[in-house]
C-alpha cells in the first residue's frame, strides 16, 4: 500500500465518521456529498476508474439531490 493509498483511506473513515456524528439534516446531506467524493478518490487511487465514474454520479450528486429534495419536502410541509 502506498502513502496516497493511506492518506486516502484515513480521509475517507475521518469523513464517515464525521457524517455520523452530525445531528443537523442538512449538514449531513452535505457531509455524505463530501463522502461520495472521498470515495470517488479512493476507488481512482486503487486504480478502478469505472466504479470512481459510478461513485461520482451516486455519491457525490444523486444521493444528497435527494437527501435535500426530502429534506425541502418535509420542512415545507410542517410549516
């Protein structure tokens, strides 16, 4: 394992970690947006350019769309 492979996978359990001890909806929305990216890195640096397109497209921007989409839904419904 090299030292960017290190730095990489050290970053990614600093940043999980960081997005589970968030109590704020939205500051973990974006915490989890942080993460896919992290991930995206790590899979590009293990040298799977393919999955790192994937965990782009799932990580980085589907999945806290929707985080955020749901959370709108539901703030502006309990006003």
């Amino acid at each position: 394992m090299t030292i960017l492979q290190a730095i990489v996978l050290l970053l990614v359990a600093a940043a999980g970690t960081g997005v589970v001890v968030t109590r704020d909806p939205l500051n973990q929305a974006v915490g989890v947006s942080f993460f896919g990216l992290l991930l995206a890195i790590l899979f590009l640096v293990f040298q799977a350019p393919d999955v790192s397109l994937s965990a782009i497209v799932v990580g980085a921007l589907a999945l806290p769309l929707m985080l955020l989409l749901a959370l709108a839904k539901i703030r502006g419904g309990a006003e």
